[in-house]
C-alpha cells in the first residue's frame, strides 16, 4: 500500500479555483502531504481524479487514494470555525462568542471599532470562517450577509417609517415576539399603532440594551429615567436598534398585522397574551403575572 508521510499536525492546504491536477499535485508534495507529486499525479490521472477546489484540512496518517478521494468528493474536513450568533444578539455579545472561538486572529478591540454605529446590522447566522480569518473579514462578512439578506425587502420598501426605524423595530420585535411570525406582526402591529398615536411603547426590552436590567430587575427610578432607551418616559422608537434582527422579524416590522389590541404581556411560559384595553391588560397581569 502507497502511503503518504506522517502528519504530526493538521496541514491547510488550499486549492485555488481553476488549479491543475498537476499543481495540486505540487501542493501537496510542498506540504509534505505526498513523498511524489510526479506518482501522485499519474495515478490520479489514471484514477480520473477531478480536484475540487477549497479549503482542506489533513491532520492524520492518510494514503494517497483517501487524500485523492477527499479531493475528488470536496471532502474538506474539519478545516473551518463553526459560530453561530442567535437572532437578536447584540454586538457586544457578538464580540464574545468570538472571543470564545479558535478564530486565531480575532480582536476584539478592533472588532469594536470596526462595528461601532452597526448595531442592527450585522446578519445573525452560523458562519464558517478559516482558523486564520482575520477581524476585517469578519466584519465584512457580517454586513455583505445583511445586506444580502436583505437587499429584496430593502428595494421593495419605499414608503414611510425609513429603513432604519424598520431595523429598530425589528429588533425590538426580536426580543418581545419570537415564539412565530403570526405573534412577531401582531406585536409589529401594536407597536407601529402605538408609534402613530403617540403612545409610548413601553416595552422594557431596550433596558436590557441600555443599562443591562430585565424586566424582573427594573425599579420605578428605571420607568422615569430620562434614558433615551426608556420606552415609558419616551414616545417613538430608541435612537437606535438593541441587537441584529433576523429576517423574520424584519420582515414582521416591514408587515404589521391589524388587530383591535394596543396591549400584550407575556405569562411564565412565554405564552402572549392581547388586550384590547388597558383595563384588560390589567385583567391580563392579575391572572398571569
């Protein structure tokens, strides 16, 4: 049985689109991956190898046919850093799931400076980076995805809020409606329908971004304050988004849903619960609160 030499570490070895079987043939051998390019290359000729380009990752003692297979099939192995930001998170949370990772080139110092005024739109999702992505990308990575995400609802929106009122409200539907599309547009529908009365929204999600305090800790100095993000002493929306939305609530703030209701509260289970009046959001905090 041909062998290749031993990998006492995990070899990167990537192949760049358009690459011949000859120069792959050649990175491998410079990686210390094939003791031969030249036999590699005749027997991946007579195999009818078609190299896959990408990035690859080989970490053990492995013979030229499974490295040829691996190629061939676009087996790239466990090469790239899986992380996931859930919808809704915050970029500051954002900076420590990445701090937290095997990206070996991440800072956070300049990834706070490089998303400063971002907020809202950065794409929640699960990425898959190279160990050696460096912060630039990273960020780039996240603001192209929302774009991309979102540049078909962006063309088809061309009436009044603005774009960036849609992104706030969409991310405060994230914290207060995520149980299903159907609760995130009632939500948006209350909202919105505050914002045009002149009712405040009072919602206590954006306390969690301003001050870091949950609706459990929030004392009546935090229900008066002067807080920008104070949705009880403040009419309209908070200067800014409180997290990165996902589409489904961006796409709940873009398509209100009607309804008679201008109040709802959430029980222990995280259940929704409508009222129509304030004597029935009342009602709805004695039998569920």
């Amino acid at each position: 049985m041909v062998r290749t030499p031993r990998i006492e570490h995990q070899v990167l070895v990537t192949v760049p689109e358009g690459t011949s079987l000859s120069q792959t043939a050649t990175l491998l051998e410079e990686n210390n991956l094939v003791h031969s390019s030249l036999w590699f290359r005749a027997l991946a000729q007579f195999q009818g190898i078609s190299v896959k380009a990408g990035t690859y990752a080989f970490q053990y003692e492995r013979t030229i046919i499974e490295i040829m297979r691996r190629l061939n099939a676009g087996d790239y192995g466990d090469v790239y850093v899986s992380v996931t930001f859930p919808e809704g998170i915050t970029i500051a949370t954002m900076g420590d799931i990445l701090d937290r990772s095997d990206l070996k080139n991440f800072d956070r110092i300049e990834f706070d400076a490089l998303t400063r005024g971002l907020e809202g739109y950065l794409f929640p999702d699960t990425y898959l980076w190279l160990p050696e992505t460096d912060t630039v990308t990273i960020v780039e990575t996240l603001t192209h995805t929302f774009n991309l995400q979102t540049n078909d609802l962006r063309k088809d929106h061309t009436e009044p809020p603005l774009w960036n009122d849609i992104i706030i409200m969409a991310s405060i539907i994230e914290r207060e409606a995520n149980r299903s599309l159907e609760e995130q547009q009632t939500v948006s529908g209350i909202l919105w329908k505050r914002i045009d009365r002149g009712i405040p929204l009072q919602v206590d999600a954006p306390f969690v971004y301003a001050i870091g305090k949950g609706s459990a800790e929030l004392r009546t100095s935090d229900l008066t304050s002067d807080n920008p993000y104070n949705t009880y002493t403040h009419t309209g929306l908070p200067p800014t988004p409180i997290g990165n939305p996902g589409l489904s609530a961006i796409e709940a703030a873009l398509n209100p849903r009607d309804s008679l209701y201008f109040f709802y509260l959430h029980d222990t289970n995280g259940d929704i619960h409508y009222g129509v009046t304030h004597d029935d959001h009342v009602r709805n905090k004695h039998q569920y609160l």
